[in-house]
C-alpha cells in the first residue's frame, strides 16, 4: 500500500470504529462491569471475527452474502437473535447496587471474547463494509 494511501485508510479505520454499534456496546458494558483490562482482552473475539471477515472479503465469499437474499437473511437473523438474548440476559440480571468485583467467576476472558465474537459474526453491516471498504484501498497493480 502505498504512504499516501495508507495516510488515508488509517483515519478512515478510525472513523469506522467510532461508529455506534452492538460490539460497542457490549465492550462499553463489559469495561464497565469487568474492568477495562477484561474488556480489551474480550475485544480479541470481536477483532478474530472482523479478521475472518476481511478473509471473506479478500476471497470474495462476502458477494456471496451480496447476492443470497437467503444466506444474508439466515445471517441477519441469526444476529438478531443473540443480540435478543444478551438483551434478555442483561434485562434479567440482577439489579442490585453496581459494584465493580473483579474476582467474580463469570468473567473469564474467553467467556467475554466469545461474547464480543458471536455479536461482530452475527453483524453483516460488519461484512458489508469491509466488502465496500477495503477494495477502495486496494490497488490491483501492486503485488499482494
């Protein structure tokens, strides 16, 4: 990739992940209730998602997902239903006085990982803008 490229894919990444969304959220209220270094170590979940769907992307299976109404639609919906099921989750969890406990037996690391995984894979905005982001960057000339 060439500088002046680069000069401009890098703020463009920012301004992407700045955007509201599901895995905002969750990572906002895994700080909040885990702690910021649980959090950020979770996170690793959602950027192995966003890493397979940059592999999708580059292969060109995310057309796939373009151009099945039905695959796009089992994608969708599957999505909508894990973020139903946090929602649930975090709508019965018990409401008692916040207090941030750092040696509670749920928070394990892969447990918040995976979370932050299934709600980016069940997000197909996410596939979605890579497939239209990235190819804007890409230059076919230049060796891989």
């Amino acid at each position: 990739m060439e500088l002046s490229t680069l000069l401009l894919f890098i703020p463009a990444c920012f301004a992407l992940n700045l955007a509201p969304g599901p895995n905002n959220l969750l990572s906002i209220n895994n700080a909040a209730y885990y702690g910021f270094a649980r959090s950020c170590a979770g996170g690793l979940g959602r950027l192995l998602a966003f890493v397979i769907m940059i592999v999708l992307a580059s292969f060109g299976l995310a057309v796939v997902l373009q151009t099945s109404e039905f695959i796009f639609s089992v994608t969708k919906f599957a999505g909508v239903a894990y973020l139903l099921w946090l929602a649930y989750q975090l709508w019965k969890a018990p409401t008692d006085e916040f207090k941030f406990d750092s040696n509670k037996k749920n928070n394990s690391i892969a447990k918040l990982a995976r979370q932050e995984f299934f709600v980016a894979a069940g997000n197909p905005k996410a596939i979605l803008i890579f497939t239209a982001f990235l190819p804007q960057f890409v230059s076919p000339q230049l060796p891989a």
